[in-house]
C-alpha cells in the first residue's frame, strides 16, 4: 500500500516531494493507463484547493479525450484549439488561467472551476496529450506551479511508455 504523505507549503520544496513521490508511485511499472491514473491520484490527494485534476489524451491531430482523472464527470472530447486543455496543445505550451470565465472558449465541465493550468505531454517532439488542473479558487495557480508541474510531466514522460499514444 502507498501512503500519500503532506507535503511542504513550500512551492519550490512542494513540487520537489511531489516528483519525488511520483517517482516512487511509479517504480518500475511503464503502462500509459496505469502511470496516468496513479498520477492522477497522487496530485488530487497531494495539491490543495483542486476541484479536478486528469488527463487529456490526444487521439488524431485534432481531439484530445479523457483520460484517467479525479473530480467530477468531464468533458469526454476537447477539440484541438479549443478551452484551456485545446489551446495548450494548439499552443505547444502550458496554460495558465486566472480566472477561467474571462478566457475565450472556456468550457465550463464544472461551473465550479474558476481557474486552470494545462502542461502539455510531449513525446517524440509533439504533444501527446495535457495535464489539466482545476481549482474552485480565482488565480489558484502560480508560476512556480506550472513550472513544477511542469517537471512532473517530464517525470512521468521518463517513466511512461506513450507509444500507445497515437
């Protein structure tokens, strides 16, 4: 059994743990479904004031669908350039909302949300699919929160064997 431990209020430190954690969630296992969900619940047990944290996964050049997650039912299907998760991938970039109804396109899965990140996933030079996190909180999301999930993605990307990712 894994048990999910508090980790620092530190951002720098927290996402440092958090990273370290995935790493030992993850051990040797290499299945996409498997790392994704367990990812999945490591955040959402870890990160505070979330209301969804998941994944998207890009299934033809311009849909993404749901991945492992927790929280509320999603949107099953985000077209690429479209919402917060569609534009990260149309940009090759993270997305990070401060206020989620003053972004153009938002698609509003759960009113709740008031802000987002989105870290794309990258494999072999494009992206494969997006980290997405939700939180009921305006500007919950900082730069030193992309930049550490961010590192989380890579983490994962090590970890994870994305060739069934089409």
């Amino acid at each position: 059994m894994f048990h999910v431990p508090t980790l620092s209020s530190d951002p720098s430190a927290f996402h440092e743990q958090l990273r370290a954690q995935l790493a030992a969630l993850l051990g040797d296992e290499r299945d996409l479904v498997a790392n994704l969900a367990n990812a999945a619940a490591l955040i959402w047990h870890t990160t505070p004031d979330l209301n969804w944290a998941g994944f998207y996964l890009r299934r033809s050049e311009s849909e993404l669908v749901l991945g492992p997650f927790q929280g509320k039912p999603a949107c099953v299907r985000i077209t690429v350039g479209r919402g917060v998760c569609g534009t990260a991938v149309e940009r090759e970039a993270s997305v990070l909302v401060d206020d989620v109804h003053a972004f153009p396109g938002h698609i509003a899965c759960d009113g709740a949300s008031r802000s987002e990140l989105v870290v794309p996933i990258r494999h072999d030079g494009r992206v494969v699919g997006v980290l997405d996190l939700d939180s009921p909180s305006l500007a919950r999301f900082s730069e030193a929160d992309r930049e550490g999930f961010e590192a989380f993605v890579r983490t994962l990307v090590a970890c994870t064997d994305l060739v069934s990712v089409s």
